[in-house]
C-alpha cells in the first residue's frame, strides 16, 4: 500500500510543478513560450538558484484559424507546422498511406485536394508531403492512424536533412482524425468538393531562449519546454521532473530548459529539431565552457513501463550498464533528442525516455497525464536521482574510458587482412584514455550522426555512431561471406549501402547492392562490388589513422 501512495504524491507533485504550462501549443519564439520561461526563472529562483536566460534568433510558426467543410458540414482539423497561409477548394483523392516515389507515380492529383492516411512511422508524413506536391496536389488532408486524435508533424519541402537554410511548404496542410478522414473518404466517393482555409503566422526572427540555472559542473538535468498540442509526456512531464530534480539536488547539480526543441531552427532548416540545444552547446564552446560542463542528463518522452537511456558514447553506456545492470535498455544516442546537440561537442550526455511507447499519442490532443504510466515514472526518476548522487560522488572517473579504444580495435581487427587496418591497430594499441578531457577529444572526432541507404526509401532514424569512419567493414565482411558461398546471395538485402552523415549532409563513398529496393546479386557484379568497397574501406581507415595520429601529437 505504501507503494501506491507514493506514486501518488509522486504524481500530484509533478502535475502541480507544471501546471503553469498551458494544454494546447507552446512553441518556438511565442509569447507562450516566452511566458514559460519567465515562469521557470522565477521557480528556480524560489529554490534559491541563480537562473540565466540566452535568448536567439528561431523561426516561429503558429496556427491562427482553420476551417475545413463540406457544405454545412464543418469537420475539426489543425495545421500542420510550417503550413503556409492558404485557401482550397476541390475534390478529394486519396491514396492511403502509400510513401513511396514509385507507389505515386500513376496518381495525377492537379488541382485536387489529397488525403492522406500517416504512414506507420509517424515522423515520415514529410515524404508523403513531398510526394503529394509532386503530385501537382493544392492541399494535404492527413488522416491519423489511431481513432480520437489529431496530431502535428512539422513539414518543409526538403530531400535531406541539413543543417542550414532550406525551402518552406508550398501547399496548406492540416490534420484531422481517423473518424473525420474517414468521412471525408465517403465525400471523395460522392465526389463533392471540400474547402479548406488556413490561416497562420509566421515570424522568421522571432525569438526564443534556454534557460540555465544551478551548478552545471555537475550533472545536469534538462528538458525541453516547447510542445504540440496538449504535450504532456513530450514534454510537460520532462520539465515537471526537473523542477522536482532542482527541489531534491539543489546547488549540487544544474538545471537546463530548452525551447525550440520541436522546431524552430531558421529559413526552414530541414533538421528543424534541438535548435535550443544546438544553440546552447555553441554557446558553451565560443565562450569556452565546454571543458567545465558536467553530464547530461536529459529527460523527454518518459511516460512509459519500459525505461530506455539513450547514452552518447561507448565509455558511458558501458558504466550505465554495469551501474544499472538489467533495469532498462542502454543503447547509443539518438537524433532525436537534445543530448545529440551535446554528444556532438564530445560531452558525455544521455537521454532517459520511452520514446517506442509514445507513438501512439506522440504530438497529438491525447497525449496527457492521464497517459503517464506514474509508477514506472517514479521508478524511472528514482533511477535518474541514482545516476545524478553517482556522479556527484564520482564524476567522470566512472565511465570506462578503456571502452572508447575497445571499440575502435574491435572495429580495425574484423579488417586486420587490410595493411591501413594493421597500421591503425599498431597506433590504437598505444593510445591510452586517462582523462576526461583527452575522452572529449575523441568523441567529438569519432561520434557522427549516420544513416544507411537513401531518405526516401529507407524510413529509420539515423544513428548516433562511434567510431566515424568504420561503419562500412561489416558490409564488406558480408559480401565477402557471399561471395565465398557462406552466404546466400539474397542477403546483400542485409547490407547498409549508401552512407550518409546527415545534418552536415556528407555523403561518404558508398557502394549500392540494392538499387531503389531492387537486390542485385549476379556473381560478376558483387565481385567488383567487392573490390570497390574494400577500396572505401582502405581510404576510409586511412582517414581514421589520421586522426588517431593527430590525438597523439
């Protein structure tokens, strides 16, 4: 019984703390936003906390009116971010949750007004955006997949995911539920006409901020504050444990709130995401505090049963998964989350989330308390106050720095047949880790975000990898296994083929055993493919060895 009263008050605690934050949007560069921060100031202040604000540049989008009808019919929807102002009437087509270019290639949707079914992986509604457009579509109705919810996913007209500036929605967007897209279906099948009105503004200089506040040499927990729709696991629940976290550790660790998160990197930025992070981190470095800065610990899209933590580097997930043992899932960081903005800067970061179980009410009106599994939010924060009490009490001594060259030889050694693999290992074995500076160092090098294939074909996130520049090995392991009839030629499917680090939008030399989902396993051909991909994987240690050589000197 003492069990269920504590997550109890556990939960009344955290549903007071937040109860500042308003139940619809809070976004980038808004007076909403803006009025959180104030509030969270003044909060940290109250625990006796110095509280400092950086304000930056943000793009801010917010919807001011939608109306989507049918005659007397007036059916609910929301704009989907960075919807342009617009207005469209037409009829309707639609074409499922179909997200391929080949899936649209017979479908002429000029002057019609496409609806949509979200693919299964919510985060890829751009691609059906994109392919809508090509499709000489005025509008895009998207339909959600589960009944009762509307949902907002941010929309550009991009191919990549760069960094910088990119290229704003041409046509308007809304989203209504899977009730309403169904009666617009049974409009489309009567062919009668849906107008659609969209009305929104855009500042493209608004501002945002971040606010810091406590000792952020120790650990240091963040989270973000900006949020679609009702938002409460993404991410009132994340700022409400770090108000509870600042009340329980006070000056003994720091305290970091981000907006724009969920957008508002400039121009249309096709990685609209973790701009406040992005910020905050540069900030750090140009004012050379990167060396001070402690762990950190973020918190976002926790709500769930099954605790995961996202950890930047080999070192820190190897002592998580001791420290932790078999109590949650400890796997590499994510694009997703704010930690990635740290983890590149070669900070030790992590992110403790549930992100696999939120999907279903991810950015949408149903995702509230009500959601929130609170007895595995608390075990989860209890776990969280552990990691912070074992770094206070330790600091980075507790990571396995010994793990950073244990994955860099265990890489080299698959490929110990390549001379520049050899010559790398020679030099690995005489690079020694003892201090958490010289671990920075090597992770801001050898940590880069990665995907493997082509965006519009392949639909998982990247991945957060270390060491750079050894992700191609296993592939040329693979096709060696086919071609000496180990393995089938069919399992070329495995491979990762075209490598891509995106953000900066590099695209590594790479070889295509599967060419837009068709597998090419004729003899001849693998086995140029082979020799070209042994030579990538030469050029691409020798890269390695450089920088190996450079950290030596």
């Amino acid at each position: 019984m003492s069990g269920f009263f504590g997550y109890v008050n556990f939960k009344e605690t955290i549903i007071r703390e937040t109860e500042f934050l308003d139940n619809y949007d809070i976004v980038a560069g808004t007076p909403e936003e803006r009025a959180a921060i104030e509030h969270l100031k003044k909060r940290f202040e109250e625990l006796g906390l110095e509280a400092r604000v950086l304000e930056f540049e943000a793009l801010s989008w917010r919807e001011n009116y939608v109306e989507l009808s049918a005659g007397d019919l007036r059916l609910r929807a929301v704009a989907m971010p960075y919807t342009l102002s617009g207005e469209v009437e037409g009829k309707v087509v639609y074409t499922g949750s179909r997200i391929l270019e080949e899936d649209w290639a017979s479908i002429d949707l000029t002057g019609k007004i496409v609806l949509i079914k979200i693919y299964d992986k919510v985060d890829e509604v751009e691609w059906q955006y994109l392919q809508a457009v090509r499709a000489g579509a005025d509008a895009v109705i998207f339909m959600d997949r589960y009944p009762s919810r509307v949902r907002r996913m941010v929309l550009t007209l991009n191919t990549d995911y760069r960094f910088s500036a990119g290229t704003p929605p041409p046509i308007p967007a809304v989203a209504v539920t899977l009730e309403d897209g169904l009666r617009i279906l049974k409009l489309a099948r009567e062919h009668r006409k849906l107008f659609l009105k969209v009305e929104t503004r855009i500042d493209p200089s608004g501002r945002s901020a971040v606010i810091y506040a406590g000792n952020l040499r120790g650990p240091v927990f963040s989270a973000h504050v900006d949020k679609w729709l009702t938002g409460f696991r993404d991410n009132v629940l994340g700022v409400g444990l770090v108000l509870h976290a600042a009340n329980l550790f006070r000056e003994r660790a720091g305290y970091i709130i981000f907006g724009s998160e969920e957008s508002g990197a400039p121009s249309f930025s096709p990685w609209y995401w973790t701009w406040g992070s992005r910020v905050f981190a540069e900030f750090l470095e140009k004012n050379g505090l990167l060396e001070e800065f402690g762990v950190l610990l973020n918190v976002d899209t926790l709500g769930g049963s099954s605790l995961r933590i996202s950890a930047s580097s080999p070192d820190i997930q190897a002592w998580l998964t001791d420290f932790m043992g078999s109590v949650v899932t400890v796997c590499s960081d994510q694009v997703l989350f704010d930690s990635l903005s740290f983890a590149l800067k070669g900070l030790p970061a992590m992110t403790f989330h549930t992100f696999p179980e939120i999907i279903p009410v991810y950015h949408t009106d149903l995702d509230v308390a009500d959601t929130v599994d609170w007895e595995s939010t608390e075990r989860a924060f209890k776990l969280l106050e552990h990691v912070a009490s074992e770094l206070i009490k330790r600091g980075a001594k507790a990571f396995k720095y010994e793990e950073l060259i244990r994955s860099i030889s265990e890489s080299l050694e698959k490929v110990s047949f390549l001379p520049s693999a050899r010559k790398a290992l020679n030099l690995v074995k005489g690079l020694k880790v003892e201090s958490e500076s010289e671990a920075r160092t090597i992770r801001r090098l050898l940590t880069r975000p990665m995907f493997w294939g082509r965006y519009d074909r392949v639909f998982k996130d990247s991945v957060v990898f270390y060491p750079t520049y050894t992700d191609a090995i296993d592939d040329l392991l693979l096709l060696h296994d086919i071609l000496s009839g180990v393995r089938s030629p069919e399992e070329v499917t495995s491979m990762r083929g075209l490598r891509r680090i995106p953000g900066y939008e590099e695209t590594l030399a790479s070889v295509e055993p599967v060419f837009y989902g068709r597998p090419l396993t004729k003899p001849e051909f693998l086995r140029h493919t082979y020799m070209v991909l042994e030579k990538i994987v030469e050029e691409d240690v020798e890269r390695l060895v450089g920088m190996i050589e450079n950290l030596k000197r």
